[in-house]
C-alpha cells in the first residue's frame, strides 16, 4: 500500500477545497502533518452555508399613538443549527445525536437541546475527531436577537443566545446561481419573505400556516387544517390542486408538520388536548382586556408583528405551549389522490423538533425507538410517542434507554 502523507501538495490542496464541511476539513487535517500543511491554504469560511443576515425585528412595539419604538443598533440575525450522528471510530454502527449551532471553526460544538434550541448545560465541547466520526445529517434554521453592542459573531462566540419573538418557523432556500430566500412563518400563522430590507407578507394567504418544504424546486406551505398550498418565485401563493386535499383530522387545527423520510413526505398531525387550550386561551384573553384597561394611554404600548401590510397584535395570537395527546401521520396515495394514514413507520423514527423535522433509522442510534416520534411540548423537555400503542413516555421521567441517544457518553 502505498504511502498517503507523499500525496503532491498540490492534490492535497486540491482534495481539501472540495470537503463538503468544516467537520470533514478537521478530519482531513488530523491525519498527518503534510496533509495539515497542505489543508493550511484552503479557506474554512468555504464550509461556512449559513450567509450572515440581519433582519429588521418582526416583532416590534408601537406607542399608543401608532409610533415604532426604534430598533437596537445590531437587529435579529440569521442562525443555523445542525444535527449530527456521532459514533465511535472503532464502534461506528450505532451513534448519538447532537445539535451545534456554532459553525465548527472554532473547532468546538455548542451543544443544543437535539429538539429546541435551548443550549445545553457544558455546551461548549472539543470532540477528537480521531476517536469519534462525526456526520451532518439535518440543518435548521432560526431567527436570534440581536444585542445593542455585538455583532451577530460576537453573540454567536458568548452565551447570550436568545431566539428573536414573533417568529414560528424559519426556512432558508438556496437558490442556483441566485440569492437566498428566507421565508417564516409568524406566530400569527401568516408566511412572510425578507426583500428590500423590511418583512412582506406573501400576497393571497386566507389560512393559518404550520410549515414550509421544498420538494423538487417548488415550494410549498402547509396550513393548520392540512392544505396544501404552492408558493410561487413571485410570492404568491394558490392551492395546490383541491383533489389532493380533504380535512384529514376531522376539524382539528393542530400544528401539522412535514417530515420527509426515504424519499417519501409525510405529514404528521399533532394532537393536543383541546380543552386545556381553551382554558388557556380564555384565561390569557381575560388577562389582556384587564392589563388594556388599566393601562395609562401616555405609556402604553402595543406588541405587534410589523410587515409591509401593516400590524398585527401579537397577543390575540400567543398562547402557553399545548400539551400533547398524540400524533397521527399521513402519506399521499397517488392512487386514490387522497391523504391517508400511516399506522406504522417500519424502522424508522421521526424527531420533531422546534426548528425542523426529519426521520433517522432507528438502528443507527442508541435506544432509538422505531416506529415513533420524538418531540417536545416544553423547550427542556424531550418526549416519545409509540405508535403502535399510543404511549408517551417522558426522557425526566424515565430510565429508560430510548433516550440514549441524547446523552453522548463524551458529555
């Protein structure tokens, strides 16, 4: 066998441009000290796929009299996190999962709850890469705060990591040979796009959205009651085809979510408790109507989501996280044209985290449960649900392992 630290460094170098991460450009360069050297020419900013983007706040204050209170000098910025299986050089059959939103430059992971984005206690950790295989498997994105006196690096390198209010969902779209797109969802359900500096609200919408994919080139939303809708290049947006469509959850307006897993879309139904949203719901509108009421009209202000279109009041629309009673998932027979349920998921185990959802091999991690969902009601708190008999356990109320993968042995 030939002798890899001679390789020409001009090949070496060659090789080490076109690494697809800053993960495998560490590897690269651990092997030796002429394959370091070599890999020293290339520039690590390459594997950087998140562009820095500041945004004007979606949510904003405005004055009794109808006046913005001005921004920070630094607004919200644009933050990707990424999943990765970790699993032992010498045991690389089954692995854990962990969330890092720092870019790896650094040569560190700032470890995040794996479904929020809730930094974990002693996130700041080195893994040597000698001993662990590391692999991006998902990338999510969210909207941070941005601070009066640091830049989107600065907050990115400290520990004052805060998602921006008023945002759901955040969605990148890389484009050929264009500029990025980045759509959101606001927690009032409406989808809005980032041009000419400022938030516009996608032209036409009359429903209340849960989530965005991008399936072969063309974009599509999907609203609380399981429609389908098409967003076109110009932002608007139309049905997509009434036949593909039915209410799938007999009235419930639940957060639905897709989830792509081998190929397939999937859309998995969330089902909260109904009654203890309505409570809540009441309760918190009685609080409103109360605090207004009280409120001196020379310093009272309103929360709002601020667009192109106008205002909308946030509080009409924030509620305390639902509890959840299940899930349901649903996969489109092409056949029959018509959404219909997914009573089992084989192998395969689904994580729906805050920030994305996407579907894992359940044999590839450790206690991962097939045919099962992940998730979470509260950002600290991770849970399971088991299809095959609708159970939910919960990871602080359990010893079980099939919350292993979680918790890396290197923590």
């Amino acid at each position: 066998m030939g002798d890899w630290s001679n390789l020409p460094k001009e090949l070496l170098g060659l090789i080490a441009v076109r690494l697809f991460s800053i993960v495998e450009f560490n590897r690269f360069r651990s092997i030796c000290k002429s394959w370091r050297s070599s890999a020293s020419r290339a520039n690590k900013n390459l594997f950087l796929s998140c562009p820095l983007i500041y945004f004007m706040p979606l949510e904003v204050h405005v004055t009794f009299q109808g006046n913005i209170i001005p921004a920070l000098k630094y607004g919200p910025f644009l933050s990707r996190a990424a999943f990765f299986r970790v699993t032992l050089s010498s045991s690389p059959d089954q692995g854990w999962l962990i969330k890092s939103d720092t870019d790896l430059n650094s040569g560190k992971f700032h470890l995040l709850n794996s479904l929020s984005r809730l930094a974990l206690r002693h996130s700041c950790k080195r893994i040597d890469l000698s001993e662990f295989i590391v692999s991006e498997i998902q990338e999510a994105y969210a909207v941070l705060e941005g601070h009066m006196r640091k830049t989107a690096r600065a907050v990115l390198e400290g520990h004052m990591r805060k998602t921006a209010r008023g945002f759901k969902r955040v969605f990148l779209f890389k484009v050929p040979g264009g500029d990025h797109r980045v759509l959101v969802i606001g927690i009032d359900g409406l989808i809005r796009y980032w041009k000419e500096e400022r938030w516009m609200r996608v032209k036409g919408q009359v429903a209340q959205f849960s989530d965005i994919v991008l399936e072969k080139g063309l974009t599509y939303a999907l609203d609380t009651k399981g429609i389908v809708w098409w967003i076109s290049s110009s932002y608007d947006i139309s049905r997509f085809g009434p036949s593909l469509y039915g209410n799938i959850t007999n009235g419930s307006c639940g957060e639905k979510r897709y989830v792509r897993c081998r190929g397939v879309l999937y859309i998995v139904d969330r089902l909260i408790d109904e009654n203890l949203l309505k409570r809540k719901a009441d309760s918190l509108a009685d609080d409103a109507n109360a605090h207004f009421l009280d409120a001196d009209p020379g310093h009272y202000f309103f929360r709002v989501l601020h667009d192109d279109v106008g205002n909308v009041n946030c509080e009409l629309f924030e509620r305390e996280c639902p509890k959840t009673i299940g899930f349901k998932v649903y996969e489109m027979d092409y056949e029959l044209v018509k959404w219909v349920e997914v009573k089992s998921l084989g192998d395969n185990a689904f994580l729906m985290a805050t920030d994305t959802c996407f579907s894992v091999l359940a044999r590839e991690f450790y206690g991962c449960l097939p045919n099962s969902i992940y998730f979470t009601d509260k950002e600290n708190e991770i849970k399971v649900f088991k299809l095959d008999d609708g159970s939910i356990t919960t990871m602080s109320e359990s010893e079980q392992s099939c919350f292993q993968m979680f918790v890396p042995s290197f923590l």
